[in-house]
C-alpha cells in the first residue's frame, strides 16, 4: 500500500509507553504505596494534639487518554487513499486482521474503519471473512456525475454573482495547489487536494449540509471503477482536470456566467468519462 498508518509501526510500541507513563514505573509505585509522614510539631502544650498528623493526600498522576479515535481516523483516512489510489481493488475481499498486520495495528480500528466505508457505499461485509470493494461500473459514474452538476451549477452560479473577487483571490492558492498535486501523478493525492478546493468554493455559500452532501458525492465519483486500476487516470488526465480550477476561478472572478457554466459541466461530465 502506497500510503499507510506505518509511521504508528515505526515508533515501536506506543501504548507500553502509555502504560509506562500512567503508572509512574517502579519508583513511582513505591512513591504512591508510602504514606507522606509529617514531624511532629515542637513546643506542643499540654493539652494539645500530639499525635502524629494523617499522612496528605496522595493525588494519583494522571493517565493519559487514550484517543483511540485518532488511530481510527487515521486508518480510515489510509483506507480511502489505498481505495482511490487503485491499492484496494474492487470485487477483492479484504481481511481486518490481515490489513491490521499492513498497518503495525489491531484489527478493531481497521474494522471499525472499514464499516465506515460499508457506511459510505465503499465496501460490503462480508460475513466470516472481511468487507469486499464494491465494484461500480461507468453508468455509475454517470449518474453521480450528473448529480453534483444539478447540485454544484446551481450554486456556482449564484455565488458568482454575489460573490467580490478578493474572496476568489483568496481560493487562488488552493487552485494551484491541485495542479501540484496532480503533476504528482498520485491520484489520492490529487482526489484530496481535488476535493478540497470544491469544498472551498461551496462553503462560501454558507450551507454545511450543502457543502457536506456534496462531498459525499465528490468522494464516491473518486473510487475507481471495474477493471480501473490505479492508472486509469494518467498525469497528463490529473494535471488537465486541475487547470480545469483555475480558469474556473478566472470565469467566477470575471462573473461570466457562460463560462462558468460550461467549465462546471466539463469538469463533472470529464470525471466521469475518464473514470
């Protein structure tokens, strides 16, 4: 797998660490088992509470907490690149144990990052043996195409209009970042940088659940198709569909409609051609 949660491998065991912090070692169990004395006071008058005072409270070290939603997120983050990338094939049926292995982790993140992908339409259980990659075919890719347009169009349009150009200028390096990403020719590098400048223009129109539907959508028109393979689409595909950003920006700075328009539609309609 290209890129993986191996950095968690590289660092040995990090919860003996943990466990090791929390409870202090050795010394630190002997520390908390003897009870603080304190001297008696001198010059104590008759009449006076001689006995030796209770020991102080001992205040136990804190534990750190343990955030094993991190670790998921990031397996599932590491899934969904190995998904577009074309590292996890569609029809294959894949093990949590045996991907845990890939990943230096358990099986429980990656299980449980898995059903995520079920969640998402990504993956289906399948029963005493893993989650298999759904297979999707170009009819698919179509219609979700078509979907983003009926949303995104729409949207583009109006902000276009209300919209100044300083805000544009504000997604500028966003756009050009897309373009570096796909000169990468790394198809789950650019599906992120991708993702994240269409996320960029919708969020100016102020509507989350908007902007959250359409990146469900954005990400399902990702995941490779039948038979794709990680080179379906090549360097040369990637670096034309990114150049697709900036005139974009240039359309909405300029308030061209026309344009606007035209370039939303080729984008989605050259996406789902290329697969």
């Amino acid at each position: 797998m290209r890129q993986g949660a191996q950095g968690s491998a590289d660092t040995g065991n990090p919860w003996a660490a943990v466990g090791a912090a929390g409870a202090g070692g050795p010394s630190g169990q002997a520390q908390a088992q003897a009870p603080a004395r304190v001297p008696q006071q001198a010059g104590a008058v008759r009449g006076e509470h001689t006995h030796s005072e209770p020991p102080l409270p001992v205040v136990p070290r804190a534990r750190p907490v343990i955030q094993r939603a991190s670790v998921r997120g990031q397996i599932l983050a590491a899934l969904r690149a190995a998904l577009v990338a074309g590292d996890l094939r569609p029809g294959e049926v894949y093990s949590a144990p045996v991907l845990g292995e890939r990943f230096g982790v358990s099986a429980t993140p990656v299980r449980e990052a898995m059903q995520q992908l079920a969640l998402e339409g990504a993956v289906e259980v399948v029963p005493n043996r893993g989650f298999r990659v759904v297979e999707r075919g170009v009819r698919e890719l179509a219609e979700l195409a078509e979907v983003r347009a009926l949303i995104e169009v729409p949207v583009m349009l109006r902000l276009a209009r209300t919209v100044p150009a300083e805000r544009w200028a504000e997604l500028r390096p966003l756009a050009e970042a897309t373009v570096r990403a796909a000169s990468s020719g790394c198809r789950a590098t650019y599906a992120d940088s991708d993702r994240g400048f269409h996320r960029a223009v919708l969020s100016l129109s102020g509507n989350e659940q908007l902007v959250q539907i359409a990146e469900d959508l954005h990400r399902r028109a990702q995941w490779p198709l039948v038979g794709g393979g990680p080179g379906t689409r090549g360097r040369a595909d990637l670096v034309a569909d990114a150049h697709e950003h900036t005139a974009l920006l240039d359309a909405l700075v300029a308030r061209d409609l026309d344009v606007v328009r035209a370039l939303v539609g080729e984008h989605f309609a050259g996406a789902a051609a290329a697969g």
